[in-house]
C-alpha cells in the first residue's frame, strides 16, 4: 500500500485561525426567538420549583413524601446525580489533557460549564435539605462562643470541604481557561460598554509570551489538581453512604463504582448538550462526527464499568455472609422498587450496549435519545441505592414504602431548570469552544515548508 | 448616555499611554521566530512576543525556561496541607468527642480534609501566582496591541527610540515582516 497524499485528521476542523475566531464568536449575539422561547419557558419551570422550595421552608419538610426512615430519599439522590454529572467536565478537561487526548479540546469548555453549573445545583440540595437553610454557616467550622467544632471524623463533614473545594477549584479552572477567549470576544465588541465589562473580564490579556509562559505552566497544575480532585470528590460522596453500615451501602466498592457512575452520567449529558448546540448553531465542522463517537465510546466503557459494579454488589451479596445484604438486594430486583432497579439496570447496562456498533454511536438522534435514556437510568440508580436501602433496614418494624410528593417532582424538574438557566445564558454570553486551545490543532503558517 | 459613562469606561479601560518603538506584524510563524532571534542577536532583549496560541519556536527562540508558578503552587499546597491537618487536630482537641473510648486524633479520616484543603489552597495560590507573573489584571496597557493577535497574527513589539529605531524597523523589514508600524 503506498499513501501519496498525507489525510487530514478528522478531529481537526477544516477552516483558518480566522474563521474559526468568526465561527465560535457568532454564537455570542444576540438571542433569537427560539432562545427567548426556550428561556421564558425554563424561567417558568424555575418558578413552579421555587414555590415548592418555599413551601418546604416555611411549612416544613412534611409537605414532601419523608417518612422515618426513608429521610434522604429525592434530595440526596438530585444531589449525587449533580455532582456527578459535574464530575465528566473535570474529566474531560482535567484528566484528558494530561493525557493529551486532542479530541477533548473542542469539547471541553461546555463539559466544563456543565460541572460548575452542576455543582451551583448539586450544592442546593444539601442546603435546602438542612431544613432551615438560614443555619447553613453551621456546615462549616468557625470559632465560636460556645466551642462547639464540627466533627472531621464524619463523611458528612468530609463532603462540606470536598464539594466546597470542587465548586472553588473547578470555577477558577473554568474561568482561567475562558481568559484568552474573552479577550478575543473584545477584539470584536463594537460596543463600548461591553468592549470594558469584557476588558475588566479577561483581564486585559494581550496573549504576550511571558503569558503563554505562566498560563499555560498553571493550567497544567490546575489540571494536576484537578484530577485528584475529580475521584476524591465522587469518592467523598459515595462514603457518605459507605461509612454507614447499612445494608447496600457498607461496601468498598462504593468509591469506584461512584466515580464510574459520573463520569457515565455526565458524558452523556455533555452529548445531549453538544448535540444541540452543534446543530442549533451549525458548528458541525468544529464538534465533528469524531468527536462525538469518541464520547460515545467513552459513555460504553464507563456504562461497563457500572455493569460490572451492579454484578459485583449482586455476587457479592450472594457469596458474602451477611444475610441482611443478602435480602436487601433480593428487594432491591424484586421488591416493592423492582421498578426503579429495571430502569435502572436496563438504561445503564443493556441500551448502552448498543454502542458497539459504529453505525449507532455514529447516529446522532439515536445516541441523543440513548443518552436521556442514560440520565433517567443514573437518576434512577441514585434512588434505588438511596431509599431502597432506607426503607429496608435492619429492623421489619422500620420497614416503609416511601411515595415521592408532587413537592419533591418540583424540585427534580426545577433542578434542570435552575441548570439550563445558567447553561442557556452561558452560550449566549461567553465562547462555548475553546478558541484559544481548538486553534493549537490547526495547522499553522510556515513560510518554510508550508502550513 | 455614552458620554455620561465615558468617565466610568475610562477607568475600565483607560486609553492606551504613548508607546516609542516598533510593532512587527507577522503572518508566517518561522518568520517570527527568526525575526525574534535576530533581534535578540542585535541586543535586544526587552521583546514582547504577542500571538494568539502558544507557539514552541518562538519560546525556543526567545530561551524561555519553565514557569516558576510551580513553586508558589507547591507552597500553597503545603499550606493547605498543614492547615487543614491542624484544623481537624485543633477542632478534636478543642471539642472532644470521645467514640467507644478511642483515639480523639485518628489521622485517616484527617487525611481527606487535609487532601480537600491541600488542593483548596494549592488551587487558590496556583491562581494568584499565575495573575502576578502574567502581570493581570492589566487595566493599562503595557504595550500596543493590535486586536489581529487574538486571530491569526504573531506580533513582536521593541521598545527603543531615535537611531535604534530605524535600525529594529529595518531589520523587522528584512525579516519579512507583514507590516511594521512606528511608534513615536
């Protein structure tokens, strides 16, 4: 076989430094009537979800389906499921640029996004939840009159400063990265006003060498940190349920299968965002096919690391000697819940197996629906592992079967709300690719030896 | 109404001050990098490089080191570390609260706010040391800027003044620059 022609790499866009400026900039303008549609009608859903959180503040905890002792149940499962979905932006940001995975640059500035307005919806629930949100500085330790510390030996604790620490770390890496890009944004603004808000916002960054130097020496720390950071967090919050000794939960495997269980979520989430904002803003050439199908790869190994995880629990369960496990898992597939768990298993372990045929990871309305499919299987693993084992405890006489109220419907469909909202103002807003990093994958023009 | 908030974007983003010296304007990247070693061989050193990637044969021309924003990561790291390490011992000490008559000061589950910390601190000084040695924010311009280096430009901006100058103009000239502008 001889190659006569070198072939041009199918990640890289096919357009100039220029165009691509041109490109991504055209879709920070100003919004259409669908935008306008689609925003009003979220800001309503928003609405209705703030109600329902009022009721729950001012008239307490009993307008929602709690019953001792299943008290956890929705809030702590719309918690789990955001920090995990937030977790796949670091992952793709982070973790794919120390191992120098190219396909991640014209993806990972939405991934990102998505973590840090994950994380801005992850953090409510456990502020609501408290009951009385106004008390919430008690989460954290500071000194005060009475002494009283809060306890570094509780997971719960361990979570307060991993989840605080993510939101923190994962905001500046979000922003640091958008530096170079809003300043491009104000090359172009005509206006004044937003000429000096974006000015003020890039720090007036003029891409000097001495820049490039630091920047790029600190980001590839942030993305050190980062990464460590990205398992510890999901770890931290799977031991929240670990540490107990509940059955279902008092396991090791709780940390892998979590982080597994994220990144799943969240790369199909990133596909559902990508598939949109591709096609709504006709930027097929820069998230091309190849990328796509990369992710979907990427969605079919962790989607097997979740399978085996399942079938570990069960096996588990099985061989090991406690007999509580034992029957918890035997409810969990056939009890009162065996519906949540069929979700569960089948839109995380058996649809997802269809990705391994390329023509179905290359078809983007079937991946599309596929990966709602996987959000509602990973909503739903989160619930089962949650009120399952809440509802079948030790004892029969604690034994409940919990039914969600319309309250706690409002507030899983105003978590979405209150997530687009910052997701639609985001693309509107600031570049939703990265300029600055798409561009290192272009060729470059040489006088010598040409481009 | 424009007029009214010019005082406010002003502060914003003051005009640029008076710059003396020499803009080369660079589409071919070699090119710049060979105009940045011939300029760097003619003695000068205070250059500043303006592109809007990163590109290695300009740092290699140039002989930039590496950053040393990884030192003032590692000692926030250490900080993190040892302060949130001396908070859950401070806090068990100060508050006990003793669990089937073990050990107030259990350094594993220490560990893990002591990790979250180390990156908390790490992450914080990462950030501040990045802004200190890129000199940002820049509210005023250090040096001309022309807005094609956020696109697809390389710009190489010499600051010199009377015979210097026309001696850098000529030599940008030779090093095929696109456009070489003056600054008085």
């Amino acid at each position: 076989m001889s190659v006569t022609a070198l072939e041009r790499n199918p990640e890289v866009p096919d357009i100039s430094q220029k165009q691509l400026n041109d490109d991504v900039l055209s879709m920070v303008s100003r919004p259409g009537k669908i935008w306008w549609a689609v925003f009003i009608l979220d800001l309503l859903i928003l609405a209705v979800a703030l109600i329902a959180v009022r009721n729950l503040i001012f008239r307490g905890w009993g307008v929602s389906g709690f019953m001792r002792p299943v008290m956890w149940a929705v809030d702590i499962t719309n918690f789990v499921f955001w920090v995990g979905i937030a977790h796949c932006g670091t992952l793709v940001s982070a973790v794919l640029f120390l191992f120098r995975s190219h396909f991640r640059r014209a993806v990972y500035r939405v991934a990102e996004a998505m973590t840090v307005f994950g994380v801005l919806t992850a953090a409510m629930f456990p502020a609501i939840h408290t009951g009385r949100p106004w008390f919430d500085y008690w989460l954290f330790p500071y000194p005060n009159q009475r002494g009283l510390w809060t306890n570094p030996r509780s997971p719960l604790e361990w979570d307060v400063f991993a989840v605080n620490t993510y939101l923190t770390v994962s905001s500046i890496f979000f922003l640091v990265g958008l530096i170079p890009d809003i300043a491009a944004q104000r090359d172009r603004a005509k206006n004044k006003i937003i000429k000096a808000v974006l000015h003020l916002a890039s720090f007036g960054w003029s891409g000097a060498n001495y820049q490039w130097k630091h920047y790029y020496g600190a980001y590839l720390f942030f993305a050190a940190m980062a990464t460590p950071l990205v398992f510890s967090v999901h770890s931290v919050v799977s031991w929240d349920f670990a540490m107990a000794l509940n059955p279902g939960w008092h396991s090791t495997l709780f940390a892998p299968y979590f982080v597994a269980g994220a990144i799943f979520s969240g790369v199909a989430l990133v596909i559902n965002l990508l598939i949109g904002i591709r096609k709504a803003y006709k930027l097929e050439h820069i998230v091309t096919m190849e990328h796509m199908e990369k992710l979907a790869k990427l969605v079919l190994m962790t989607s097997t690391m979740v399978g085996y995880s399942y079938l570990t629990e069960f096996f588990m369960a099985w061989y090991g000697p406690n007999k509580y496990e034992r029957d918890l898992f035997w409810f969990r597939a056939t009890g009162h819940y065996w519906w949540a768990f069929w979700i569960m298993f089948s839109c995380n372990v058996v649809f997802p197996l269809t990705l391994w045929f390329k023509p179905l990871r290359r078809n983007l309305v079937f991946l599309f629906i596929l990966c709602l499919f996987v959000n509602v299987g990973m909503w739903f693993e989160r619930f089962v592992i949650i009120v399952t084992t809440l509802a079948r405890s030790f004892s029969p006489a604690t034994w409940v079967h919990y039914k969600m109220s319309f309250t706690e419907v409002c507030l899983i469909v105003g978590s979405f709300a209150w997530f687009f909202m910052f997701f639609l103002i985001f693309i509107r807003v600031l570049p939703a690719f990265s300029i600055a990093e798409i561009k290192e994958t272009l060729p470059v023009p040489r006088r010598r030896n040409g481009s | 109404m424009m007029k009214l908030l010019d005082p406010i974007l002003n502060l914003l983003m003051p005009p640029a001050p008076r710059f003396k010296g020499v803009m080369g304007i660079f589409y071919y990247v070699d090119d710049a990098a060979d105009a940045v070693r011939a300029l760097r061989q003619a003695g000068h050193r205070n250059l500043r490089v303006f592109s809007p990637i990163p590109h290695h044969e300009i740092e290699q021309a140039l002989e930039q080191g590496p950053s040393i924003v990884r030192w003032v990561t590692f000692v926030g790291g250490v900080t993190g570390f040892t302060a949130g390490l001396s908070l859950c011992i401070y806090t068990c000490v100060s508050y006990p609260l003793v669990v089937g008559g073990k050990e107030l000061t259990s350094l594993p589950p220490f560990m893990i706010i002591s990790y979250e910390s180390m990156i908390l601190l790490a992450g914080l000084t990462n950030l501040l040391g990045m802004l200190a040695l890129t000199r940002l924010p820049e509210v005023r311009q250090a040096a001309p800027y022309d807005p094609r280096f956020s696109e697809d430009r390389v710009g190489i901006w010499v600051p010199c003044d009377g015979e210097e100058r026309t001696r850098v103009q000529k030599l940008m000239g030779g090093q095929s620059a696109e456009e070489v502008l003056v600054h008085e």
